[in-house]
C-alpha cells in the first residue's frame, strides 16, 4: 500500500507538478508576472472564468487519477503504466482526461494571471501530447490491451469529450 502511495507520488510529482506547477512559476519568475487584483469588468470575467476552467481541470484530473489507480492498478507515468484498461468515469467520456485536466489547469493559469506566455505554454503542451500520444502512448496500449483498446478507441475521442459516455458492450447499462 505505501509502495503502491509513493509510485503515485513520484509520477505526479515528476510530470504533473512539473507541467501545472513549476513550470509556470518558472515562466511567471522569467517574465516578472505577478497576480493583480483586475480594474475593469473585462479582467474580472477573464479572471473568474479563469478560476472556473482551472477548478474543472483540477476535478477532471482527480478523478482521472482515481480511476487509473483503483481501477487500473497503475500510475500515470509512463515507467509504471496501468495493468488495466480504464474504460470508467472520465474515461467513458474522453480517452485522455489527465491530459485535458492539465490543459485546461495551464488554460486556467494563463487566463488567472492575463498571461500570453503561460497561454503559450499550454499551447505548447497541447502540441506536444497532440503528437507523443498517437506516437508513443496509444500504440503501446493497442499493443497491451488488444481489441477492447482499439474498439475504445474507436467510441472515444483523444481529447475532446463526448456529451454521452461510452460503454463497451458487455456493461451496456
């Protein structure tokens, strides 16, 4: 159990707090960017719109996250990657919801501060999974997980939800 909490630990601290985390402090240090509290009307609803895409970001990857450890016995990293096919929660809807929780944490972050360079870092972190994860993750799981995979793959789409889940056929509600 405190083996299985510390793998966790690592992966989120190596890539998701790298991403989300230090990163943008870097960037907001680099470029002087400080939070300021907003003067006009339209720096308020950049700002709370803000805070409403990153909260979103955050609950989609918590849940994300739960489900890969309880249902698919593994990590987010890829050293240490799920022993199951996670078809349930967030993944009914999308099939990279860690990856979308994190993109709209950096959207979020970026609409938060009224910052150009963080938004170009979350564009540059979409552009980076739009080509490692057909390249790298999604041959990887067709080849561990076979045929329910790729019938997943073909009901879910990568990043963009579907409004209705997905279920494979033997758990059609």
């Amino acid at each position: 159990m405190i083996s299985k909490l510390i793998r966790h630990l690592i992966a989120i601290v190596a890539l998701t707090i790298s991403a989300a985390v230090l990163v943008p402090i870097w960037i907001a240090r680099r470029y002087a960017l400080t939070y300021h509290f907003p003067t006009m009307s339209w720096e308020t609803l950049l700002q709370i719109l803000g805070v409403v895409v990153l909260v979103v970001g955050l609950v989609l990857f918590s849940a994300s996250l739960y489900h890969f450890a309880t249902q698919g016995r593994g990590t987010l990293a890829p050293w240490d990657p799920p022993s199951q096919l996670v078809v349930r929660g967030p993944y009914r809807f999308v099939r990279n919801p860690m990856i979308s929780g994190i993109i709209f944490i950096l959207l979020g972050e970026a609409l938060l501060l009224e910052s150009l360079p963080h938004a170009v870092w979350a564009a540059l972190f979409i552009t980076i999974n739009l080509i490692y994860i057909p390249l790298m993750e999604e041959p990887g799981l067709e080849a561990r997980f076979g045929e329910p995979y790729r019938r997943y793959q073909q009901g879910v789409p990568r990043f963009i939800p579907r409004l209705r889940p997905w279920y494979p056929e033997d758990q059609v509600p």
